[in-house]
C-alpha cells in the first residue's frame, strides 16, 4: 500500500526513475547471450528444449538457433523466436504467461518462472537481434588484445590490466598494496600451506630492496613445501584415499600415487606431462617408474568386495568412475550426466560418453578386491624402486648370477660346494629383503584384445545396445589416432593438443582458484552451461594460452599471479565495495576467506614448533575419538593412533579412511573422497569452534608453544604475549589486543590458582611438581589456544 504522505505523482516518478535506471543499466554493457542469455535459458529451459534430442519437447532447441529445430525456426506459421520481434515471438509470450497451461517453464518443470530482470534481459535481446553465440568453453581460447585503461599508473602487467578494465567498467578502483606482514604471511600459505616464522617476516619487512617480493616468491617457489601443499588440492580432485571405500572398504596402500603428485610439483613437472603421464603413463615405451605410478591415477576409483554385487555390474561402476573422474579433472565437465542419456544441458551426447568409456574399458584387472592382498593392492600392479634401491639389487642379483655359477663349477669339493650354498642362501635372503622394501603401486594396464564397448541403455549395466567406438566428444576437436584403434595415449594428446579448448582453461581456473579463493569461473567444477560465466573471460583466455605457450610451466603460471598487483592488493573492504562488489568477483581488493582444514591443523602444528619435516612414506594416523571405526566398519576394525614423530606429520600424510575420514578435517569441509571434488565448501558450524578449542593434539601444541614463550627469564609479560602473538598471525599485537589479552591472562591465573586440578590435567605429562609453574604453564597454554582459534589465525588474508 502506498503511505498518504507519498503522492501517486511521485510514487509513480519514483518507478519511472527505477525502471529508467535499470534499463540504463542493461543497456550500459552490450546484452550478451553466452553472459546474459545462455545461463537463463539454461536454467529455465534445456532441460526440454536443450541438447538431449530423445527428451526434447515441441522438436524446438534453444541452444541453437538454427536447423530445423534451432529457435529460429517456423512451424505452422509461428516463429519460436524471431530476431528483432517480440511480438512475434512465442517464446516472449510463453515467458510472460499467466495460463498455467501456456506459461513457460510449465509448472511441471519445477522450475522457478522468469523474474523481472530475466525477462527484460530476453525482451531486451530479442529486440535487439537475438543474436546467439558459440558456447566459450568450446571454443579454442586465443590470446586477447592487452586492454588499454585510463588507469596507466598503477600496472602495466597483463592480469592487471584485464582486472583495471572490467573495474573502470564499473566505476571503482583498486585497493592499495597489503602491508609487508600480510603479504609474507599470504604469499606464504598459499605457496607453501604453512605460514612464515618470525625470523621471516621480520626479514621481509626490513628488505627495502626493489626486488625483496619477488625474491621472496622464487625462495617460496623452491621451498619442498610447495609440493606438499600443491598436492593436496589435485588429491581432492581425484578423490585419493588409503582406503576401497564401499562396504568393508579394505585398505590400500596408494601412497606411491601420492609421493608422486608432490614430487612432480617441486620439480615442477610441464602439465601436459602430468596430464600424459596419467592417462597413459603405463603406455610409454619402457615407462619409467614415475610414468607407472602417474597411471595409477585410473586406479584410484572406489572397489567394491567380491561377492557385494554382480562382476559386471562393479566393472561397469569402476569404468564410470574413470571417466568422471577424467572429465572432472581435464574438462571441468560432468560428462557423467550423459551415461544414461544424451546430456539435458551439454552437447554431450550419450555415444560420446560410451566413446570416452571405451578408453578405460579395457583394463587388465578383476572388477572386485578381496580381503588378504598384501597392502590391499590388486593387480596390476608395479615395483617401483629408486635409483638407490635399483642399484643395490643389482649388486645382489650380479653377486647372486656370479654364485650360482660357481656352485655349476664341477671342480668343487664337498665343503666348497656347502660354502657356496650358504653364501647364495645368504644373497637370496638379502634380496628378498630389498625387495620387501621397494614400494609397489596399482598401475593401468591394457588387455592384448580390445574389449568391445557398447552404450548402456538408460546407463543399465546389463541392457547393452550398438557398439561404439574409442572416440572423443564429436563437439570437440577431433583426435588424431596414432593407429586404427585410438589408444589412451592418443586420449592423452588429444587433451594437450592446442586445439582443445578445455584443457588448459580448466587447469588456469583451477588454480587461480587456490590463489583467490574463487575462479575466475566459479563453477570450477563445471565449465559447461550450468556452469557460471568467467568473471573475465579475456584474462582467462589469455592465462590459458600463455600457460601453453610456455611450455605449461606451473610454477610460471603462478608466479605470474602472485606477482600481480590484483593478488597484492589489501584485503580490507569498505561499504561501498560490499555493496558493489560483495562476493569480490571484480577484484577491487584482495581475497579473503577461511583456510582449509589440513592448512589450519599444519600451522598450528608448525608455529608451536611441532610439526615434523619427514616426507613421503606411509599414511599415519593422528589421535582421534575413540569408536569412530568401530562404529562403520564391517570387519572388525579398530583405530590404532600412530605415536611420536608419526602423529605431528603434515596432514596430507594422514591415513584417509573413506567411511570415516579423520575428522579433524571433515569438521572444516575436507571430502570424504568418494568422488571428485575441484573446490571445497566453506561452512561455519558450532562444532568447528569446538574441535579447535578442544582437539587434544591442538591443545597439546598450544602447550608446546606455551612453553616456548616461558623460556626467557627476563622477558616482562607483554614481550611474551607479543611474542605469542607474532609467532602464530605474523602481526604484532596493538595496545587494545595486549590489554585484551593481559586481561585475560591474569583472569587465567586466577582460574587454575584456584583450580589447581584443572592445571595439573593440562600439564600430563610433564615433569613439573610446583603449583605456581602449573599454573604458569595452564595459563599460558589457554591463551596460546584461544590465539589459536582468532579469526586472523585461521584466516587467509
């Protein structure tokens, strides 16, 4: 109802002026259909009227426009869409509907109508031509013309440059640089997962020199860190695990897959190897060792137990999982959507997928595990021992060769002969033992006879229909076959020939996603129509093909980012970029969000001087809550925690059970890993603060540094709490925080002065007998915890 001190003039003014101010504001950028139109259509209409042409309603399409049954089309003399008119356009008239018989989408579709600004988007697109345009994922990236900006000042660097454009466009303006505390503390977690020591920061922040960032960036760059860190974000996406998953989900020991990844980011292998070396590493001539395990990756899929299901039917889920797990991590498509049906939204069409499906269709392996294989590792599988270990084994092979030759010598006397047989019992043994050492990996490998694929009809294991044959997507550049049947090396090339438009587009994203928090396509996941537009389709562009013009060199990649000014800029916001700009997806500031699981337990792990700087090797287990196993296992399992050294490992060494991940990271949005996931959701629970204040390992490194900061017998007690402070946010305290935490501190004194039971449980384990250093240290220890759990602490700013 309109108030009576408003008159209906200026009610009505008022409105003119708002529909005035939000036509100006469609009309201030070109509409654009792949932008503006696509993703509403999309959403509201492929699922009938999109690319699966066996589900399509009324034979019209509207993710083309032309052909018989593009939206350009006449049928009965009445045009679906027809450029430049909306009065002849059935669509228009569906969309603005109030028959529920007419209105589109119908009420069966479940599907919310078109609002307001949806409308006047297509009424005005329509009007203005209704010019369609080839999907942007699909199409092979070029590199872009370098913008120019009014703004010559603040960068002359490409990224910059592309980020400047689209915030001139928009009327803002870039935040100036963070201080040098926050970016050593930035650039740090994000290339290495750890944050710098205290030694470091106050290093960086006397460098005066012109060169300090960059150097700081080629030192963080080399750092063995940089792997492990890496790493962890590309195990998330092929969902690797210590376990089958699945029913008695038995353990597998792929922790060879896992040593790999991280090798192949500190050396900075090229990506179109890493890519190659997985999809077909077992495939090269006398693969090497590195090549076998890489192959892994198409073993890394959940294996069901022999006798759970029907052989064929668990073949049937491994081969899917392959090839999801494929089109997630190089295509950043859900080209499983398309197995039981040509895809409602992607021109994915079901032969496509059964196309793709016949590259993976033809290992060499049973479909099912079963309980009593060593490590749990089913054939194929592969030896993979190191330059050091290949050496020693042919030293005792050559000594082995060299005694049995001796023992054919029919010159020996009786006691020789007995001399030789120990001496050879002796080689043998040291043998077996070398090879008990040498790690072994479930590897790819390829049937001599080509299995024949054929679709599934509805995605039904058991109900074959044609044959297909080893292909690509049809709408996709073709394969170049290296023979008459495409082998999965040809699948590999295909994926880092120029020509493919996914690739590297889908890597670039993937990354600029760990450095902003967000892609430069949100949807990492999903390049394709449901999928959200590129914020800045040109920089990604450009990113892609530099990526491949140099070489796919990773590490110049991200150091072309960090270098930027847009990655540099400070993370503090004002009310008129909330407003603006909420979701930062402009960059006008520096990215600011919550810090994974495994980067929160390493820091806390790695400031109290704990965390241990062993690599590689077994999975280890952490302490957890007692009974969590018992409560899902099959067999009878039970969790054992490592100890020692074991247990304060960087937490991509810890053991992943798939039916009960440690929950020290699932309770801050770590995955299961049963699937592929490409980025993680951010949530904020009760019991996140919960495990931070009270997980026993946490509390036990906020001991340790605890007493770290009651070494000095000189120091006075805001030096202390300065020192606590520094060491755990890189900042140093202002004199509002030191009053704070003073406060608390004597409040904490006081609690365990009177409590001593409560300072005497803190301090199990340790030799002190006095009452008032109990005191001390339990003090002490609760303010380094509640440091621990500060919003700075366990943010990435």
């Amino acid at each position: 109802m309109i108030k009576k001190s408003m008159s209906l003039h200026n009610f009505l003014q008022c409105n003119f002026i708002f529909f005035g101010m939000f036509s100006s504001l469609l009309f201030s950028e070109d509409i654009s259909f792949n932008r503006d139109i696509r993703p509403i259509l999309s959403n509201k209409c492929f699922s009938c009227h999109g690319p699966d042409k066996h589900d399509r309603k009324a034979q019209l399409r509207l993710d083309l426009s032309e052909g018989s049954d593009g939206a350009y089309r006449q049928k009965d003399g009445v045009f679906a869409l027809k450029p430049g008119s909306i009065e002849d356009s059935e669509i228009w008239h569906r969309i603005i509907s109030d028959d529920s018989e007419d209105v589109m989408p119908p009420p069966e579709a479940n599907k919310k109508l078109l609002n307001a600004k949806e409308k006047e988007l297509i009424k005005i697109w329509i009007n203005s031509g209704a010019k369609y345009e080839k999907f942007w994922a699909f199409e092979k990236p070029k590199q872009p013309t370098i913008p120019k900006v009014d703004n010559v000042k603040w960068s002359d660097e490409p990224i910059d440059l592309y980020v400047m454009k689209k915030m001139e466009s928009m009327g803002i303006s870039p935040s100036p640089e963070a201080d040098k505390r926050t970016l050593i503390r930035r650039l740090s977690l994000d290339l290495t997962g750890l944050p710098p020591t205290r030694e470091e920061v106050r290093k960086f922040e006397s460098d005066d020199s012109s060169d300090a960032y960059h150097r700081l960036v080629d030192k963080l760059l080399s750092k063995k860190q940089y792997g492990e860190h890496m790493a962890r974000y590309w195990l998330d996406l092929v969902r690797f695990a210590d376990t089958n998953g699945m029913h008695k989900d038995y353990y597998r020991n792929s922790t060879a897959y896992r040593d790999w990844v991280i090798r192949a980011y500190n050396e900075n292998l090229k990506y179109d190897e890493f890519v190659r070396y997985q999809l077909a590493g077992d495939l090269f001539p006398n693969a090497s060792s590195d090549q076998l395990i890489a192959s892994g990756f198409n073993r890394l899929h959940l294996i069901i137990d022999v006798g759970t299901a029907l052989p064929e039917e668990s073949f049937f889920k491994n081969v899917t999982d392959r090839v999801t797990a494929v089109g997630t991590a190089f295509m950043g498509m859900t080209v499983q959507c398309a197995a039981c049906h040509d895809h409602k939204y992607d021109p994915i069409t079901q032969k496509d997928y059964y196309s793709l499906f016949a590259f993976f269709n033809n290992i060499d392996a049973k479909p099912e595990t079963e309980r009593g294989l060593k490590n749990g590792l089913q054939p194929p599988i592969a030896s993979i021992p190191s330059e050091e270990q290949k050496k020693s084994l042919d030293e005792v092979l050559a000594k082995i060769s060299a005694t049995e030759s001796q023992i054919n010598n029919e010159n020996n006397s009786e006691d020789k002969l007995l001399e030789l047989n120990e001496k050879l019992k002796s080689h043998k043994s040291e043998r077996d033992q070398l090879k008990q050492q040498i790690p072994v990996a479930m590897v790819m490998k390829e049937r001599k006879e080509v299995r024949e694929t054929r679709i599934r009809k509805r995605g039904q294991y058991d109900d074959p229909g044609y044959v297909v044959q080893r292909n690509t997507p049809e709408f996709l550049n073709p394969m170049k076959r290296s023979g008459d049947v495409a082998s999965r090396m040809d699948l590999a090339n295909w994926f880092i020939d120029k020509e493919n438009p996914l690739t590297a587009r889908v890597a670039v994203n993937r990354i600029w996603q760990q450095f902003f928090g967000v892609g430069l396509v949100k949807t990492s996941e999903d390049l394709g129509a449901q999928g959200e537009v590129p914020s800045h389709p040109s920089l990604l562009d450009y990113l892609a093909v530099s990526f491949v013009e140099s070489g796919w060199d990773v590490k110049a990649l991200i150091k072309e980012i960090v270098m930027s000014k847009v990655y540099r800029q400070s993370s503090k916001f004002n009310d008129f970029l909330v407003k603006k700009d909420p979701e930062n997806r402009l960059l006008a500031r520096g990215s600011r969000f919550r810090m994974d699981a495994e980067m929160i337990r390493d820091q806390i792990l790695f400031t109290s001087g704990s965390l241990s700087n062993k690599m590689y090797g077994r999975s280890v287990k952490p302490p957890q809550p007692d009974g969590l196993w018992e409560a899902v296992t099959m067999i009878g399992e039970r969790f054992r925690p490592d100890s020692g050294e074991e247990i304060r490992r960087r937490s991509i060494y810890t053991y992943w059970k798939r039916g009960m991940p440690p929950p020290q990271m699932t309770i801050l949005n770590a995955p299961i890993r049963d699937a592929c996931v490409s980025r993680r959701e951010r949530t904020n629970t009760p019991s996140q603060a919960l495990l931070l204040l009270n997980e026993s390992e946490y509390m036990k490194a906020a001991r340790n540094l605890a007493m770290k900061v009651l070494v000095p017998k000189e120091a006075t007690v805001s030096q202390r709490i300065a020192f606590a402070y520094e060491t755990i946010t890189s900042r140093l305290p202002d004199k509002q925080e030191q009053e704070t935490l003073y406060e608390l501190l004597q409040s904490l004194y006081q609690t365990y002065s009177d409590e001593p039971v409560l300072a005497d449980a803190l301090c199990d384990g340790l030799t002190v007998k006095s009452k008032e250093q109990k005191t001390k240290i339990a003090a002490w220890t609760l303010l380094v915890n509640s440091l621990y759990n500060l919003d700075i602490t366990k943010t990435r700013d």
